[in-house]
C-alpha cells in the first residue's frame, strides 16, 4: 500500500499519492494555479513557468506541474512575488503576438486572451523585431506560426497519446516553431488533438477556419458514432445562414484527459437531410407486416435494438446480425470458463498497464482509442506490448517491443500457445491441466510459425509487469473456432493477473450483442433491412426505401468497450419518420424512443434508468461519469475447452479487409473532409504474386463477391497479403476478415 504524503498548500492539509505532483494535489483539492503549456494526459511540458509556487525553506521558484511534494512542505501558490512573476510571463507571451482576436478562431476561448485579462497585461511594454512566419497548409490542419507561443503541448500530445510522433520544435530562439518531423509535410494521421489542445489559434482546422466565432456556437455532448471506444464529444452547430437550417461546424473533445481521432473530429456530417414520405412510410408498414425477418447492422442505439426485439415477438419474425450474433456466440463461450457475461479491462485498464497483448486486430485503425491507451501506457508506464498479427502495421511501430508473426487463419493455435506459455505454471484443475499436457506443442509452433523462443521473451520481458492486459479483436470473434478462441482466452483471465478486452468492430456491437435474440442470416425473401440488406431498405444513410435519423440525429444510448452504457444526444433536427413511429403502428407505443432506455435487458446487466437521469461528463480529475457501468452478470460455468483444430492453410494471394486511416464505414465514407483512399495496397512480393503492378485497375474476386479496385505498391507492406479497404462496399462486419482472393488485371490505365 502506498505511504500518503501530508503537506500544505496555501496553509490547507493536503495528501498525496506517491506520483503525484504539487499541481495535481493542488487541483484534487479545489486549489488554483494557473498553467498555460500543462496537460493531465501528457508529462508536463515545462515550458511557460505559469505554474511556478513557492516552498518554504526552499530558496526560488518552484516548478509545480513537475514537483511532487515531500513530508511536511508548506506550499504557496499566491503572494505579490509570483503574480509578479506570472505578470512578466504573460507580458514576455504577448511580445509581438498579432492583435487578431476580432477574427481568430480562438477568440473566446483562448488561454493566451484569458491569461492576459487575468494578469492586467493592457498593452506590449516591448516588442521584437518580428520574423517571417508564412502561414502552414497541413491539409486538415493549417498551422499559423504567429500565434503559436511554443507550449509545446501539440508535440507531447502527438508523441506521448496518439503515437504519431509526427512534429516537433525546430529550436532558433524568438524564431522556433513547429515543424512536420522528418518531412517536408505533415505526415500523420490526422487526429486534430493538436488543434484540440493549443492554447491560442496558431493550430486550427483548415475546414472550420473564419466560419464562426465561439460563442455563436451551441455545444452538444454526445458519443462518437465511428467505432466501439465510445470517445465523448461535443458537437458545435450553428445555423448555416439567415434562414438556414443547422448544421455541425466542428466537433471538440475534453483534451484535457480524453482523445478523438480525426474520424471522430472531422467525420461529423453523416447526418440523413431527408424529409417526411408519408408514401414510404405506408410501404415499409406493409413489407414489415409481409416480413419473415429484419436484418439490421449494429450503427444503432440500444433503444432501436430494442424496438427491433420488440417488433421480432409482435410479428414473430426473425432478426438477423452475424456481426452482433457472433460477438453474442464468442461472450457465451468466454463466460463458461470465466462465469461472467463481461470481461474485466477497460480503456482506462490499457493506459495503466505495464504490459499488453494485442491479437486479431489491426487496431490502429480498427479502434484508434486502444492505440492511443496503448501509447499512454508504452509512453508513461514503459509498457511491453506484443503485437500479434500475420501484417506488421508501422503505426504501431513506435510502441510494439514485440512483433509476433502468426500464419492467417491460425488464431486457435497461437491462442493455445499464448495460454500455455502464460499458465503453464498455474494452478489448473484437473481438465485444464490434461488440456495443456495433450497439446502437440511442435505441430502448433510449425503451423503458426511462432517459435518457442518467442513466447519465452514475451514471458521474460512481461516478468516484472504488475498490471498486464489482453485485448482481442475482430479477426478472433469472426474466426470459424471463435468458441475456442473465448475459452482460451477466458482461461488466462482466470488463472492470471491478465485483465481481457474484446474489441467488436461496430459503435454498438456489444449493446445489440447484449438486447437481441439473433438468429443465424439465412438467404430468404421478404426480408426488410434496417441500416442494411433487404428487400426493403430503411436506411439513416439516405440511399433506401425509407429514411430515418443518423446517429447525429438521434438520441439514445450504446455500449462501448469498457461496458458503459453511453448517452448520446441530437446534434441535429431530422424531419422524418423513425423507428419509434414504425413501431407505434403495431401497438409498440411510447412517447419517444428514449423513453425505453430504462426498459433495457436487465438480464445482461442494465439498469432500470431513465435517460434524462444518465450523467454525460467527465470530471474536473477526469473519472467518466458518462452514463453508467453494466452491472456483472454472474454465468455458469460449464465450458470445456477443446483440442485445438487442424489450422489451416491460406496459400496465394489473400486479401485483408481493412479501411484505411480515418476511415470505419459507409457512414465515415459519406463525409466532406475524410479521405476517401479506396486503393488495394500491397507489397512488392504482393505484386509479383498477383503479376499486377502499381496503378493497375485489378478486379478482386473473394467468395461471391467482386470489385474493381486501383492497385498502390506499399512499401511499408512485406508479404502476399493485401489491404482492401470496406468502407465504400458492404462486406459484413462479421466476416473473417483475411480471404482468399483472385485478382485479374482489367487496365493499366
């Protein structure tokens, strides 16, 4: 147990735990000491000196973002001296800073402006003779060197959270700047947590840049609707002229602990703008009255998975999601061995860690949240991190101290070998224990090509880790042996000090997963699709039968990855019809779509709440008091884990669906500023492979399916497997999501 440190601040007891600094006690307590370059989620910058204080007995200022307290220390944090010195800070800051706040992005919301109103800096005493700064086009982000007054928090922002480790300061006195690291240009993924957290306007986003000032702007906190890390966010909206209707101008986050991705903060006009269709509406009554079942996706809310169940018992109908249905199959199969409905770990579990395994995902651009837990945890905790994919993925790189190469399609086998090598000296029962002993541990390291001296660093670097973690994505849940897969994986939850996450690919997989009984998708008629395939279409992505509100539409709740149940609010007005007014007409009656969140599966470990009731922020200390936890469900255990299968073989060329950066799905594709690079990219010993060359229109033939796509050599890529993105086609997010592939050239023009 951690010893308490007892100490004063401005004459207050105070206590801190060990890691703590003078500032972070000073703001647990209420206390205030202004800041202008720090930031909770990254080391502290150190640069602006606005937080200096001082200590008794201690001669000087003392740094507070960066000190932690010892026993007894008297702290003050306001006295003449250190406003004086603040004074002079600010007043060094405001040297030749441009006068521009009638037109800056920032004003209103700029610490440069606030500070210098705190502190009575009414006009530059001195000046500089001024260099010239051109204005910086870095595609989604402009950057203006002017205003930037160095805090540096972009740069501990981009290398410390995100990973891109794309910019840093170019060092030359009152000439330095910010500048794109080892390019000519920005070459990053485009998150915009940079322009999130500049303090003045020197960062900005190229798009929102002079189309309104902070304060016209109406905030609304909401969920993002992109993948399953459920990120909060605000949607800023506005009208879009004098008679206009609104619209979003940009989405913000709370940077100071939570990140987005650039999806998340540039992806934000998905928005269905169609009317009412009273006609539409009659036609899709009649089909759902002639339906033998409803296919739905997972880009839902509870509350319409809900309906869906609801309207499955009225009309006695079947629903159909393989993508929910099978995240469904993999958690029954995991609480068999483990007991529980709901794995343990959280986002929150993968920043704290010190070590971690990531397996059957690309996660980088699967779930940018876990990449950017994963680099908190690699770059404050000095985390190991396994990384365990048949592609190596360079946006990993910077934090990856393993790469464990597996054979596609192996994901039983290296899962077996995994538990072997982290139980082996567990105390099993009797059942586990022959399970290990019959293992034919030499046709597992041939088929997997994983070597034994591999799993024996992984053990010796992971040795000294006190808080390890297990994540698992999509690639596992969607593999033909996924029930194994659960079980195994479930067993080194309960016999290590591993904490497991799984990772659905969808924004609400694991809510649909939790409310619907789903049967197997059969190749019938008279089927009515709901975000998806069917014979009659209702579709939020304006291209079906009838229309219905956008997740910016809506309000509702989902499920995200840590098991929270997340609010989500109307960014939006939409003008037709939903499935709250479908579902009225057959007796389904409530007021409005919200009004069922408190009805919500009891059994699978929601709450009898009501939305209006569900808190939506995130504390002054950063806890999320977003909506509420699912609560345990405690299972039966009476699973038995089974030898794994023979592994198969993927020979010739293979195709790996997965998007790009920035982009998730038909929705994400449907936006003004993502790029939309729908390329197949391989490598050369791809190419060679596949007797294509870069530029080629290639047709991809995988199981039923065909596309068109341009052929792009990736050096970055080694192997004979190729990306396809699916953000622009309808693969099933259920889909194993390595196949087997013909590819034919068509043209090389």
């Amino acid at each position: 147990m951690n010893k308490l440190i007892n100490f004063k601040i401005d004459g207050i007891q105070v206590e801190a735990q060990k890691g703590e600094t003078i500032l972070t006690v000073a703001r647990k307590n209420g206390i205030y000491i202004p800041t202008m370059c720090y930031i909770s989620k990254t080391t502290p910058c150190a640069s602006c000196r606005m937080c200096v204080v001082e200590a008794k007995g201690v001669e000087g200022f003392i740094l507070s973002c960066n000190t932690p307290p010892t026993e007894g220390i008297e702290i003050t944090t306001h006295n003449d001296a250190l406003e004086n010195e603040r004074t002079n800070i600010m007043k060094l800051y405001d040297v030749n800073h441009p006068l521009e706040c009638g037109v800056c992005d920032k004003s209103g919301e700029c610490d440069l402006q606030n500070k210098t109103l705190e502190f009575n800096v009414e006009r530059q005493d001195f000046s500089a003779r001024d260099q010239l700064r051109p204005l910086q086009h870095w595609g989604l982000i402009d950057y203006e060197p002017s205003l930037c007054i160095l805090c540096e928090k972009c740069v501990h922002v981009c290398n410390e959270v995100i990973g891109d480790d794309a910019i840093e300061v170019k060092f030359g006195g009152y000439s330095s700047t910010i500048i794109p690291k080892n390019s000519d240009t920005l070459d990053c993924t485009f998150c915009g947590e940079c322009i999130a957290v500049c303090p003045v306007g020197a960062l900005t986003s190229s798009n929102f840049k002079y189309r309104a000032n902070a304060w016209e702007l109406n905030r609304v906190p909401a969920t993002c609707a992109h993948c399953s890390a459920g990120c909060p966010l605000e949607y800023e909206t506005r009208h879009s002229g004098v008679n206009g209707s609104d619209e979003i101008y940009r989405v913000k986050n709370n940077f100071e602990f939570a990140s987005l991705c650039g999806a998340g903060r540039f992806g934000f006009d998905f928005d269905n703008k169609a009317k009412r269709d009273e006609t539409a509406f009659n036609r899709a009554i009649e089909a759902l009255k002639n339906a033998k079942a409803i296919r739905f996706s997972s880009m839902i809310t509870n509350e319409e998975a809900h309906i869906l169940e609801l309207l499955r018992e009225k009309l006695g109908i079947k629903l159909f999601n393989e993508d929910a249905r099978k995240f469904a199959e993999f958690m029954r199969a995991y609480s068999t061995i483990s007991g529980k409905l709901h794995h343990s770990a959280t986002l929150d579990a993968i920043k704290q860690s010190d070590a971690a395994i990531i397996i059957g995902s690309r996660i980088a651009t699967d779930n940018p949240g876990v990449r950017y837990a994963l680099t908190t945890a690699s770059k404050h905790n000095g985390a190991k991190i396994l990384y365990a994919h048949p592609m190596e993925d360079v946006l990993m790189q910077n934090v990856t101290t393993q790469f464990m190469k597996y054979e596609v399609g192996t994901e039983e086998g290296v899962m077996a070998l995994l538990a072997y090598a982290i139980l082996k000296d567990a105390d099993l029962d009797n059942d586990e224990r022959a399970f290990f002993d019959d293992l034919d541990l030499g046709y597992l390291y041939a088929e997997t090509n994983i070597g034994e001296e591999e799993l024996s660093f992984m053990m010796q670097s992971f040795a000294r880790a006190k808080k390890r973690t297990l994540i698992l994505g999509n690639d596992l849940i969607a593999h033909e042996r996924s029930k194994n897969i659960a079980k195994l994986a479930a067993l080194i939850e309960k016999y290590s000090d591993f904490s497991l996450i799984v990772i659905p690919r969808e924004v609400n997989t694991l809510g649909v997963s939790l409310i619907n009984s789903l049967d197997v998708d059969e190749n019938i008629s008279n089927v009515v699709g709901y975000n998806a395939k069917g014979d009659f279409i209702i579709s939020s992505l304006g291209d079906g039968d009838l229309d219905i509100p956008a997740l910016n539409q809506q309000e509702g709740t989902v499920v995200n990855i840590d098991n929270r149940v997340l609010p989500t609010n109307v960014a939006l007005n939409f003008e037709g019809y939903s499935l709250n007014d479908i579902a009225q007409v057959f007796e389904i009656y409530k007021n409005n779509t919200v009004d069922y969140t408190k009805e919500l599966n009891k059994n699978s470990g929601f709450k009898e709440i009501d939305f209006d009731d569900l808190e939506n922020f995130l504390s002054p200390m950063g806890e999320d008091s977003r909506g509420y936890l699912l609560d345990e469900v405690i299972c039966e255990v009476n699973g038995r884990i089974e030898e794994p299968d023979d592994l198969p073989e993927f020979n010739g060329t293979i195709v790996y669906h997965c998007d790009p950066v920035l982009q998730f799905n038909n929705y994400t594709n449907r936006t003004k500023q993502l790029p939309k690079e729908n390329f197949l990219r391989g490598s050369a010993q791809f190419s060679v492979a596949a007797k294509i060359s870069d530029g080629d229109l290639v047709e991809i033939s995988f199981g039923s399916t065909k596309i068109q796509r341009e052929f792009k050599l990736d050096n970055e890529l080694k192997g004979t497997i190729a990306l396809n993105p699916a953000f622009d086609i309808d693969v099933d997010a259920s889909r194993y999501r390595f196949e087997k592939s013909k590819i034919v050239r068509v043209s090389n023009e």
